[in-house]
C-alpha cells in the first residue's frame, strides 16, 4: 500500500509528454506530426486513463484505511526560509484527481470528432494536456507556493483555450478579459499568501493550520490583520470560480470551442476556486467574519447567476451562469461550514454540467449544417425549436442533464443541492429563502433552454420582452412538421436574389414539397429537411445526430448523473454513507461529527418542499414557453396572460425589466466600463497630462527661457558703439516714463 503512495508524484507529469511531443514534433517534423495526429489523441486519452486508475486505487485505499499521505522534499534552505515541494494525497486530492481524469477522458473523446475539421487539432489537444497536467499538480500540491505555481498554469492555459480561436476578434478579447479579470483575484490570493508566511513563517498546510489556529486561540496576533489576510486568500476563488463581482470573465469565456466549456468551465478550472477554500476551510473556520463575507458573496452569486440566465439567447452562455449560480451554492455550503455537501455537490455538477455542455456541442454542431448559420446562429435558441425527433440522444442527454440541476429526484444534483438547502436553514432564514428562490429560477431557466431548443414545430421570434412584437413574422425552426414557412431574412433574400428565374421557380415549388428530398440523402431515414445552400449545390440538408464519438461521452455521462447521487445517500444503521467515509480524514480535521445518522421522514419533508419548488419553476418555465411552439401566425406571448388594460401594462413592464436586467449583464459590465475602464483611462490622461505639461514642463520652460534669453544677450554684447548709445537711451526712456507715472 505504502509503495503505491511513493510513487503518487507522478501523477500530474504523466500527461505532460503530449504537450511537449506536440511541441517539439511540429517544430522538427511538422508534415509527419499532422498526419499522425490522431495518435496524439489517442495517447493523451490513454495516459490520463493511467492517471484516473492510479487515482482510483488510492481512492480505494484511503477508503479501506483512513489516513493521509504527504511527501516533502526542501528545494532551497536559507538561514531561517525554508521552501518545500511535495504532494499530499487525502480525500480531497483523491476526489478532485479522479473527478479531473474522468471528465477529460470523456471530453477528449468527444473533441476527436467535434475538432476533427478544425486546423488547430494538435494544438487544441497539446494545450488541453498541459491544463489537464496543471490541475492535477495543483490539487496534489502540499503547500500555497506550489498551489499558486500551477494555479497560474491553470490560468494560461485557460487563457490559451478561450482564446483558441484567435483569429475571431470576440474570441481574442474573451481570453484577455478572462486572463485580466483572473490576475485581479490571483494578486490578492498572492498577498494572502505572503500575509499567512509573516503569520506563521510556513507554507505547509499542516504547520500553517497549527500556528494559525494557536496565534488566534490564544489572542496573540492582530485579529483584523487575520481577517485581511484570509480575505486576500479568497480573492483568487472569487475570481477563478466566478463569484460576484469578479464573475464577469465566464460567460464571455464561451467563445472557445465547446468542449473547453465542458472541462475548464464545469468541472476543473473553476472548481479550482472551491477546491482551494475546501483546502483552506480550517484557516477560514477559524475566522467567523471571513466566513460570513464568504456566505455573503456566495448568496448574491447564486441569486445573480440565476437572474442573469433567464432570457439568455447563447445556449452556452445561459449554461455558463448557470455554472456561476451552482458555484454560488457551492461556495455557500463552505461559507456556512457544510464541507461535505460542498464537495458532494462539486461532483454531482461536475458531471450533470459536463452532460450539459457537451450535449450543446451536439447540438451546435448539427446546426451548424444549416445555411445561413454562423457560430453565433448555431448558439442562438432563438434559431432552435423542434430538434428533439432529430437528435433523439442528444436530446434525452440535455433532458437528464437538465431534470439533475433543476433537483428532480432521484438524479445526482436532487441529492446535494437538497443537502445544501437544508443546511441554509439552520445558518440563515434569509439565506435559505433566497437558496430555495433560486432554486425555482434554475428549474425554470433551465426548462426554458430545453423547450427553446428541442420542443415544438414552429418557433416564433418576438422582440421579447419589450411588449412589442416583432414586425415579421418568420419560421426559425426550419424542419418543423409545416415544412419550410419562410426564409430567415439575411439569408434567404441574398440566396434569392442570386437565383435566376428558373432557380427561383424550382426554390418556391419546393417550399410546398418539404417532403421531396435527393436520393442519396434517403438513406438517411429523415422526413423533415431544409433548403441549404442552393446557390451553390442546389441540394438538402438537416440536422442529424453526431457521430458515435461524440455520443458515447454523452451515455457515460447520463450514467453518472443517474447513479453518482447515491453515493452521498445513508444506508446503513450507522449513518454513514460512502462519500462521509470516503471524506473521513478531511471532517475529522474539521471536528464536524461521522455519525449523524440521516432522519429519513425529515429528509421527504424537506424534500418535497424543494422538489415542489422546482416543479413549480418548470411550470412555469412550460406555461411561458410551451404557447410559443404552436402554430398560431399571431401568437402574442403577452396576450396569453392578460387582457388589453392596466394589468397588461403591468405586465409588461415587469418582464420588460427582467429581460433587460438579463440581456444587459445585470449592467455590470457597464458598469464596469464606465466606472473602473474610462475612470482609469481618465485618470491616465489626467496623469499623462500633468507629466508632460508640469513635470516636464517646468524643467522645458526654464531651458526655453534661458534659451531665448541667451541669444537676446548675444545681440547686446556685439561691440557696435550704436547699439549701446540705442539701449542707453531706451533705458532712460523708460526710466523717464516711470518716474512721470509715478510722481
């Protein structure tokens, strides 16, 4: 057992030597690189299922024996500072790893098909290795500098994936802002770091918690120099798990290939952030005002996340503030001291997300066959409806995925998210009622990304929310069971205009003929079709289903939102379950007690109450939505509420509200750019000005001056008898005058 656990370190190398044969080999032999790519992908699968087996035994042993490892080797000692490296193995490394290499495993299985086309294939898989490797050195690390070396990687690598696709201005201006907004957070954490080594003068976890703790039992050092430090510490998860009001960076981080979504953004790089507070939590607990001011954070992040995904159009973006309010409720659960259900909850998202986001990779990519539809038009719901009889599994994958954050039973999320609610109730009332709240709004925005994208068979488009309909009324959803209505604007007049009469004749008879299709495509076995490009190839397409690649992560992943809640689950008499024993040595060192065996008839009552919640948002969510897939020409959403009159009105403004407060970024970003981007732009004007008109200017001045007066005395100093007798007169002159004005 022993031996397995001394050859732990090299865990986060083992996928390194993908990043760097990529590297080297596009360097010296880049023609035989390219064409042997698909080996690359093969190895980087490979030895991060060599990672996730090692990590599962160690599991396992941890598990059967309930101890902690730790490997410390001195790298510099001088005079009194001391800097280790090493690895620590526990249950929360042991989660984190296998949680880590399950996830990318299925991931880079999916991106083999879903980046086959792109040019930059090795690239994507060389960076996506080097990220996997700096997550695994990062949740192994033993102390806060080797946490903070790879927590850096972790962000240049994130900032390498979002900008992938480099070339598109949006994609550019989305990594820096990530990696900008990342470098905020990760200054403070740094601070923090350097505050708690003048504390105890260690970066180890064991000695820091020690020393810390006995400093603050026994009142021997400044109690608000504790909490600042400690503040600081938080700063670099409040910017890497995007908690208010450092969020900003994750939804515009959507611009790089989906697959980065369903790994970076769902269950590594941003649970990095809860996985350092976990870390951290006996530092924190210790410190009852920092704890409070992360509860705080947490519950506005959980509201606002919500708030701002509820009339998102971007499929991933509405999927990425939903990450941000399920970090929210993670960040809670540690901030109220729950250690357990944070982590329990950290899993069940991890995978149920990840099942998400790769499911709108399918779905993009079968729309992204149509004509007409660019990357932003693929990712648009608004441009969706009617999918489910297309991608059957997609569609059933999106439905779990989604029935599991919306807290259905008895999916993986139902049993976390449910332990987390609870726990609110005794930190907060007030906490809890807006948990519980937001619990409400996540099945709803959540049932409303479902119905926009896969129900239906007519998707009307309005002006939303603005009480104004639309002016034209057009099919967006181009494969419903009327066939093709109309034509999207943009496209569908260019394409016209091109055709010639005969083109033109065949394009409208066709529209009344949905059904006739060319005779390759009916092996195919599809009824509904669109016209795709006719200009060009005068043939059909529609969206299909993706390749076997890419849905095979798509079933492992239903697997696991299906059973991965029950590890949380008490069955025994003894009131522990396998993810409390699997945690064992981590609560311990948190005094929080094994044995609290589960009240079953108080968990259905709380239960229900929260399940009631969600049904009642997915109501909701089908009474708004669901009129919008009928075939009715005049549909008004508005109208099916109330009459013409005051409640009307009423209504409109109210949804008028919450739609701008939603498409606007609840004016953050505005905010932001008004008050932080021109005030330092301003102030940098001001300063640049006061340099070069004051600073520089009165040094210039004075060289000026004397410059000018030199070369005046030179004309006076000339040797002419005329000069002299001229200035002596103007002398005297001048003296006379003042002299007549002055008497």
């Amino acid at each position: 057992m022993e031996y397995i656990y001394q050859y732990a370190w090299i865990i986060p190398f083992i996928p390194l030597p993908v990043p760097l044969l990529i590297g080297a080999g596009l360097l010296f032999f880049p023609i035989a690189t390219k064409n042997l790519r698909r080996i690359w992908a093969f190895s980087s699968i490979s030895l991060l299922t060599i990672v996730m087996i090692f990590s599962m035994k160690l599991s396992i042993q941890q598990i059967n024996s309930n101890f902690i490892y730790q490997y410390i080797l001195s790298w510099t000692i001088n005079n009194d500072f001391s800097l280790e490296f090493g690895y620590l193995i526990d249950p929360l490394a042991s989660i984190m790893s296998i949680l880590i290499t399950t996830v990318a495993i299925l991931v880079l299985i999916y991106s083999d098909n879903y980046m086959s086309h792109d040019r930059g294939y090795l690239r994507f898989f060389a960076y996506m290795s080097f990220f996997n490797t700096s997550m695994l050195g990062l949740v192994t690390s033993s102390n806060l500098i080797q946490i903070y070396i790879f927590w850096e990687l972790v962000g240049m690598c994130s900032y390498l994936l979002i900008g992938f696709w480099f070339t598109r201005p949006i994609a550019a201006n989305a990594c820096q802002k990530a990696f900008v907004t990342n470098r905020i957070g990760d200054f403070g954490l740094l601070l923090g770091i350097l505050g708690l080594y003048w504390i105890t003068g260690s970066f180890e976890f064991g000695d820091l918690f020690q020393i810390f703790n006995n400093l603050i039992n026994k009142n021997e050092i400044n109690l608000l120099f504790c909490i600042l430090c400690t503040l600081f510490l938080f700063a670099g998860p409040v910017a890497k798990s995007a908690q208010f009001p450092l969020h900003i960076w994750l939804p515009d981080a959507m611009e790089g290939p989906t697959p980065i979504s369903a790994l970076i953004h769902a269950a590594t790089m941003v649970a990095a952030g809860i996985f350092l507070v976990a870390r951290l939590l006996p530092l924190f607990i210790v410190v009852p005002y920092t704890m409070n001011v992360i509860s705080f954070i947490s519950i506005i992040t959980v509201l606002l996340g919500a708030t701002l995904a509820l009339a998102q159009k971007d499929i991933k973006r509405s999927l990425a503030y939903s990450t941000m309010s399920q970090l929210g409720y993670m960040m809670l659960a540690l901030g109220m001291g729950s250690y357990r259900a944070a982590l329990f909850h950290l899993i069940t998202h991890a995978y149920s997300k990840a099942l998400l986001f790769l499911g709108s990779g399918s779905i993009i990519h079968s729309m992204e066959a149509i004509v007409g539809y660019s990357p932003d038009k693929s990712q648009n719901m608004v441009l969706m409806g009617g999918l489910a009889r297309h991608v059957p599994i997609t569609k059933t994958a999106f439905l779990i995925g989604t029935l599991s954050l919306c807290g259905i039973p008895p999916l993986a999320c139902f049993w976390s998210k449910d332990e987390i609610l609870n726990d609110s109730w005794l930190y907060s009332p007030i906490f809890a009622i807006l948990a519980y709240f937001t619990a409400g709004l996540t099945a709803f925005y959540m049932f409303r990304i479902y119905l926009l994208t896969f129900e239906g068979h007519l998707n009307v488009y309005f002006k939303s929310y603005s009480g104004k309909k639309s002016n034209s009324l057009y099919s967006i959803s181009l494969w419903g069971k009327e066939g093709l209505q109309t034509i999207d604007k943009n496209f569908g007049l260019l394409t016209l205009l091109r055709m010639n009469n005969k083109k033109r004749a065949s394009f409208f008879s066709n529209m009344k003929k949905p059904h006739q299709i060319d005779g390759n495509l009916k092996k195919k076995k599809q009824s509904f079709i669109t016209i795709t490009d006719l200009y060009n190839k005068n043939i059909y397409s529609y969206p299909h289903e993706s390749e076997n690649t890419m849905l095979f992560p798509l079933i492992i992943l239903i697997l696991f939102t299906l059973f991965i809640g029950f590890t949380g689950i008490t069955f025994n008499q003894k009131g522990i379950d396998i993810l409390t024993k699997w945690l064992t040595p981590s609560i311990n060192l948190l005094h929080q007690n094994l044995h609290n065996f589960l009240d079953w008839y108080e968990f259905v009552i709380n239960a229900i109450f929260s399940v009631s919640i969600a049904y009642l948002g997915i109501f909701v969510a089908l009474f708004l939505y669901k009129p919008v897939y009928s075939s009715l020409k005049n549909f008004d959403l508005i109208n099916s509420f109330h009459k013409i009159g005051s409640k009307r009105i009423f209504w409109d403004k109210i949804i008028n509200i919450i739609y701008n407060w939603s498409s606007n970024r609840g004016y953050i970003d505005s905010f932001y750019a008004t008050s932080l981007i021109r005030g330092v732009r301003g102030l940098a004007e001001l300063v640049y000005f006061f340099d070069r008109r004051i600073i520089d200017g009165i040094p210039n001045g004075f060289g000026v001056t004397n410059f000018f007066l030199g070369e005046g005395i030179k004309y006076i100093g000339g040797g002419r008898i005329s000069s002299y007798l001229f200035l002596y007169l103007l002398y005297v002159l001048i003296f006379l005058l003042i002299y007549y004005f002055v008497s």
